[in-house]
C-alpha cells in the first residue's frame, strides 16, 4: 500500500527557502507511472497545486508558483523533495505529498513563515 | 488554467436529508474529476474518481454523475460524520481544485 510522510522544518523566515521531503513506502520509484506531488492548504482555506515530478526528472508546476519551485525524486532513498524560494507569509500553510486522484495523501505538515 | 467552481459555498442540511454539491469546470475534464472529503485536521479522504467511481471503502450514499464541465456530487442520506468541507478536483490538464463546499448541520 503507498503511504507518504512529510518531513521538514516548522517555521521557516521570510526570503528564506521552505524545504520539504516526502518519503514513500509500499513501493518503489524506480517507475514514471506515478507523478510525485505537492499539494498545500493556507489555515482556513482550500487546497492548492503546487507540482508534480515524475522518477525521470520531468517537472509540472503550477504556473502561480512555477518561478519560485523546483521539486526533485531520489528514488534510492524513497523520497521527492520541494524547495520554495523567497517566502513569504503567503506561504504558512499545510503542505501534503499527494497523488490526489488516487487517494494518496500524506498527513500533512504544517509550515509557518515568521520571522 | 483550468478554473473549477463549487455551488454552494455552504449547504445547510439535516442528518437523513439529501445533499447536492456542484462543480463547474471552466473548460472540458471529460471525466477526469475527483471528490474528496476534509475534515478538520485531516488530510483530505477521496471520495469519488473518474467523476462517477466510489473509490475503495466509500459508502453507497456517495455518487458522482457529470461529464465535460459539469458534475454533482450526491449523498442519499447523511450521517453525523458526512459534515465536512468536499472539494472536486479536475486532473484532465494537471491538478486544480473547487474552492470546496461546507457541509453544515442544519
């Protein structure tokens, strides 16, 4: 059964990089039938694509973000990673790894952009 | 841009009622809509793909219908734990999601 979980730092300040890492089990990576994504939920509101990666390298963001994001597969270590630069508080939300259309979620984990 | 619209923002409705939810696509998905569920603190649960099939373990009172640019989302008789905030998400072009509906207890 593929299951996520999301690791990374809670709070992270403003023009700083949130980086994040999503480490899957049940399967491996080694395969392009799966496209490794991030989605993320401000507090309070609704959820939003950030991009996907597929094992091959290529990369599909979400064009609101895409200046800022660059996401990677490291399939040795069963992990997908997120970098967003230059943040700002418009960034505190929940960020889930998440292959939404097939259920996939992980639990989410909750990033803060404070100073 | 795919832009995915929910009516209402916010159904009312009484345990044993029925419930509509709608979503609108800006252009054709064909079928390729999803609902979830999301309660408080959860991550979201998938409830419906391919706009009509009940993923693993939903109950029967779930059903999705539409095609193209329109699609509901039915539920036959709702329960204590249907209230919830649900949300369709189109994957025809990539991902993007309804702004949800919040289901409430009347």
């Amino acid at each position: 059964q593929l299951q996520f979980q999301e690791s990374g730092p809670g709070l992270v300040k403003p023009s700083e990089t949130l980086s994040l890492i999503c480490t899957v089990s049940g399967v491996s990576m080694n395969t392009d039938i799966y496209a490794w994504g991030w989605v993320r939920q401000p507090p309070g509101k609704g959820l939003e694509w950030i991009g996907s990666v597929y094992y091959s390298g290529h990369t599909y963001y979400n064009p609101s973000l895409k200046s800022r994001v660059t996401m990677s597969v490291d399939a040795p270590k069963s992990q997908f990673s997120l970098n967003l630069k230059s943040v700002t508080a418009a960034d505190t939300a929940v960020y889930y790894c998440a292959i939404p259309e097939r259920g996939i979620w992980g639990q989410g984990t909750l990033v803060t952009v404070s100073s | 841009e795919i832009v995915m619209t929910q009516s209402p923002v916010t159904l009312s409705a009484s345990p044993g009622e029925r419930a509509t939810l709608s979503c609108r696509a800006s252009q054709n998905v064909n079928n390729n809509l999803a609902w979830h569920q999301q309660k408080p603190g959860q991550a979201p649960r998938l409830l419906i793909y391919g706009a009509s099939t009940r993923a693993t373990g939903i109950p029967a009172r779930f059903s999705g219908s539409g095609s193209g640019t329109d699609f509901t989302l039915n539920i036959s008789s709702l329960q204590s734990e249907d209230f919830a905030v649900y949300y369709c998400q189109q994957y025809n072009n990539w991902y993007t999601f309804g702004q949800g509906t919040k289901l409430e207890i009347k």
